[in-house]
C-alpha cells in the first residue's frame, strides 16, 4: 500500500478543502458495509450525502491517479477528554476512575487542569530507564502548544484525573514531556479581529438570535502524535500489567483488517479493527480550535470521552499499535504507536 499511502499523502491538502470531508488515507474498498480486498485511497466525511447535494466542486473523484476511492462516513471527529456522563458509572467502571496504587494502565489520569484521560502504559526513558506514565498531550499537558503556558514540565498529574475526584493528594507523577500540538486554526487574538468580531455578534443578535460568529487564524501546522509523558512520584506506585488485558508484548505495525483491542477509563476493554492507515485527519480540540494530524490510525468506533491515551494493542498477541486521542460515535483516531516512542524517547 506505499504507493497508495503516496498518493493519498499527495491528495490530502485538496481533499481535506472540499466541504464536509475530514480525513484522508489508505484501506481497503467498503461495499454494502464490508470490507472488500480492493485497496483504495479512502476518504473520511462527516456524512455521506447524495451527489445532488454537493457542489461540483466539492465531489469527491471516482480515482485519484487510476487509483480507487472510497467514501467512508465517520462524523465529526473530536479529541475524547472526560466529558459529563449520560448514566451512572456501573461497578466495574469505578474500578477504573478511583484512586489506586499500585496504578495500572487503563485507569482514570489528568493534568491537574485537566477533566480525565486514560493511563496509556507504563513505559521507559531511553536514556536513564525511568518509568513513565504515557498518554496523550490533551490528557497530560492540558493540549499546549509548547508556548502557551497552558502546561509547564514538573506540573502535577492526578491519579484519578480531576474530573473523578483527584486532588493533589493523589499526584503520581509530574509532567515531563510532550509533543507540542500545533492548530491548524486557534482562536483570534488580534485585537482588530476581535473588534471585527464583536461588531459581527452585535448584528447577528438582532438579524439571527442565538446565532454567534468566533474568528480562527489559520497556522498551517501538521502534527504526528497527541502524546505526552510524566515521571513517577515513586517507581513503585504503577506496574506494566494494562487493566483487563496483561502486559504489552512488543510493537507491531498497523494493517488493515486487523484486529485490535483497547482498555480505557470510561468504556473499559473494547474491541475493534484497523480500517484506514497513513491517514491525515482534522479534528476539532473544542476551545483551541482544530488540528490536522498525519500518519494516524482509523478504527471501527471503539471508545468514548474519557478513553483519551489508551494504548491500542492487537486483539491477538498484545502488541502495541496505536495511543488512542480522538473520534466519534463512528470511528475512533490513533497516533501511530512508533512515532509516539520516537518523539518522546521512551520504550516499552
């Protein structure tokens, strides 16, 4: 699929410009809802909508280069932060969003800004062998882009996240490092645009009630990973062994078709499999704005708020593929699991 995964690199600015796509990758052709064996460059909608409805310039083309397309619906595809719960948490949930030492990957974490995520692994800095806590940017370092002071190295981490109760008496570790998240479009702060802005609101309270503009500036920036990790308090207060799966058995590369599996903070162990790969993918980072991230993993939806910075492992033999960051009711998005390592100098 290298060639594929070229073109649709290649493709990606122009398609991600068409009105109501959001991603674009490598798989394999869908029909009737299965998975066939021709392999496609794949491009992710919110939703699928008759032709008709589209403008011409916003139609998605049959083939790219004599290459197949496929159009796969997957919503809006949002970073998964611990967000108020529709129920009450069931038993086994709580196991999950309480307090816990030694801390397990799979439980409930956060910067102490943060609402909740999920404790990915436990994995090691290349350079001295310290254990580490690794999840994702979002979960860790409160979505920074390195400059913005939203997170500082040292910065406390709960266990449980804020959001279930932690407090910073149940700080398990400090921040360390993070790859940087760079938007693709952040909030306005040019004093102009904000004037322009508020003159824009004031019009739209008389002409549309309950209707409301906010201007972005677009960046430009790409991101590889939504990844972060934080130094152990003490080296004994979390072990390898992920909540409900065991340990993680090495690194293995994503494929389509593949079976995989996942233990998070809100929906537990879930089971899915690999759709697309290589895929360059907007998603929306709530009051930051968007971000567009390349290489990243598309699933079958397999996670809900709060699984932010679980660990995405094959179904057979537990090795790690993925770090789980964004997605919606249809799909689920995960960093490429040997970027993160890189980026962040660690291991299993």
């Amino acid at each position: 699929m290298e060639d594929l995964r070229a073109l649709a690199s290649r493709h990606a600015k122009v398609l991600l410009g068409k009105a109501n796509v959001v991603g674009v990758g490598v798989g394999c052709k869908e029909t009737g809802g299965r998975r066939t064996q021709r392999e496609a460059v794949v491009v992710l909608v919110r939703r699928k909508m008759p032709p008709s409805r589209l403008r011409r310039a916003d139609l998605v083309p049959r083939v790219l280069s004599d290459a197949a397309t496929d159009v796969v619906e997957v919503g809006d595809i949002r970073l998964l932060p611990a967000a108020e719960p529709a129920r009450a948490a069931l038993p086994e949930e709580h196991e999950r969003r309480t307090r816990v030492r030694p801390a397990r990957p799979g439980v409930s974490v956060g910067h102490y800004q943060v609402t909740a995520g999920t404790f990915g692994a436990l994995v090691y800095d290349r350079r001295d062998g310290r254990p580490m806590v690794l999840s994702n940017n979002h979960v860790l370092a409160n979505l920074s882009n390195g400059r913005d002071g939203r997170a500082e190295v040292g910065d406390p981490i709960y266990q449980p996240g804020r959001y279930d109760g932690g407090t910073a008496d149940d700080t398990i570790a400090h921040l360390e490092r993070f790859v940087p998240i760079i938007p693709s479009a952040s909030e306005e702060e040019c004093p102009v645009a904000r004037r322009a802005e508020a003159v824009g609101n004031f019009v739209l309270r008389h002409l549309f009630p309950g209707r409301r503009m906010k201007l972005f500036r677009a960046t430009g920036g790409e991101n590889l990973v939504d990844a972060a990790v934080a130094t152990l308090v003490r080296a004994e207060d979390a072990v390898e062994d992920i909540l409900g799966l065991g340990r993680v058995e090495g690194v293995a590369e994503p494929v389509v078709g593949l079976g995989v599996v996942k233990s998070g903070r809100t929906s537990g162990v879930t089971t899915g499999e690999i759709r697309v790969i290589g895929a360059t993918v907007k998603v929306g980072l709530g009051e930051v704005g968007t971000a567009v991230f390349t290489d990243q993993i598309v699933t079958t939806a397999m996670a809900e708020p709060g699984d932010s910075g679980s660990l995405l492992l094959t179904a057979e033999g537990h090795e790690a593929v993925g770090l789980l960051s964004a997605g919606s009711s249809l799909a689920t998005v995960h960093s490429r699991i040997g970027n993160v390592l890189d980026l962040l100098g660690v291991t299993f």
